[in-house]
C-alpha cells in the first residue's frame, strides 16, 4: 500500500483528559490514525517517534506554550499545526498565526466540525509544503547562478577577458574535465579566495610585522 492512501496521522494535544480522550476516539472512529498527549514535552516527543501529517494542537498548556510547541514543530519537523483553544480572542489568534498555524478553532467543537477543518488544514499544509520545496528550488538555482557569475567576474578579471569568453573558458575546462560547471566555479572562487587571504595576511605582516 502506497504512503498516501494509508490513514491520515493527527496527534492530538490537550491537557484536559476528558477532551483529549473524547478527540482521540472521534476521530479514530472517522479512519484516522490517531495520538494523544496531554502535555507540550509529551508533544514534542510524540512527535518525532509518529511524525503525524498534523498536529491538533491546545493553544494553552501548563509547560510549553502552544504558539512555542508550534514553531519547534514546523521548523524541526515540518509538521503543520490546527489550534485549538478555549479561548476566542483575539490575542490567541494573532499568536497562533505568527506561529505558522494552518488553522484555529475554538472549543467546544464537535467530530463533525473538526472533522472538515482537520481536511481543510492538511490542504492548506500540502500548498505550503509545496510552497516552500518551490522555493528551496528557486533559491538552489540562483546560488547556482551567483556561483557561476562570481567564477567568471573572477576568470574576467584574471584574464581581462569578456564575459562570454570567460564563461565559454569555464565551460570548456569543466568538459575536458568531466566536472560540471558548477563544480568547477566553485574550486575557482575557493582558490581566489585562498589567494586573496594569503595576499591579505602577507600585506597585514608587512605593516605589523611580528615582534
């Protein structure tokens, strides 16, 4: 059985046990694969052992804070977080949407309305992911580019060459040498690098010689 068709993890996050206890069988009686930690640590912990598709996360609990348990798990883990609290004011839904929540709820809430909001905050977790990837992409490629544009100012300087001949001179090497581009832009910025630091020590000692 393939990864997505398998049952949707949520862990579910209340230090009242009567809710918690209620969440957890709801929603297990709905198909998913469900967790219950009545504490922050407990959470956490869960957490990296399960790694659930979403966390059902009480805003307030007595030893880490929602908002807290929240960013920890988006940037360690990646997973998203649907919040859930007693309290409908607005000091807790700034706090839980500067803590990257896909989504906030208000207790009492029922199987039936969780149940739609849970669907609507794994979307919402799946665009963000795919957000994100998108951009780890974006920026991959335009180090790669920075990369290559410093190497051939490098070769430009060197060699008083134009811009496309240095580029043409970069690309040849790393053909007669089977390396990529890339590869090779990088060993000629490291080297220049190396180079100016040694011209930079050699002047520093020049200036200040040693005792």
């Amino acid at each position: 059985m393939k990864e997505r068709d398998l049952p949707v993890k949520i862990l579910v996050v209340d230090d009242d046990r009567l809710i918690l206890t209620t969440l957890t069988q709801g929603l297990r009686t709905l198909g998913y694969r469900v967790w219950g930690a009545a504490s922050g640590g407990e959470a956490l912990k869960l957490a990296e052992e399960v790694h659930p598709d979403l966390v059902l996360l009480d805003i307030r609990l007595p030893d880490i804070s929602g908002p807290e348990i929240a960013r920890t798990l988006d940037e360690e883990l990646g997973i998203p977080v649907l919040f859930l609290s007693a309290y409908d004011d607005r000091d807790a839904v700034t706090a839980a949407a500067q803590a990257g929540g896909v989504g906030y709820l208000t207790k009492p809430c029922s199987i039936q309305h969780l149940a739609p909001a849970l669907e609507v905050g794994l979307e919402r977790a799946r665009e963000r992911k795919a957000l994100k990837e998108r951009n780890a992409r974006l920026q991959a490629a335009l180090n790669r580019t920075r990369e290559i544009n410093v190497a051939v100012g490098i070769l430009m300087e060197r060699f008083r060459l134009p811009r496309r001949e240095a580029y043409e001179c970069l690309r040849r090497q790393a053909r007669r040498q089977r390396r990529k581009v890339l590869e090779l832009a990088g060993q000629v910025v490291a080297m220049s690098e190396f180079v100016n630091d040694l011209v930079r020590e050699h002047l520093l000692n020049r200036l200040n010689p040693p005792a």
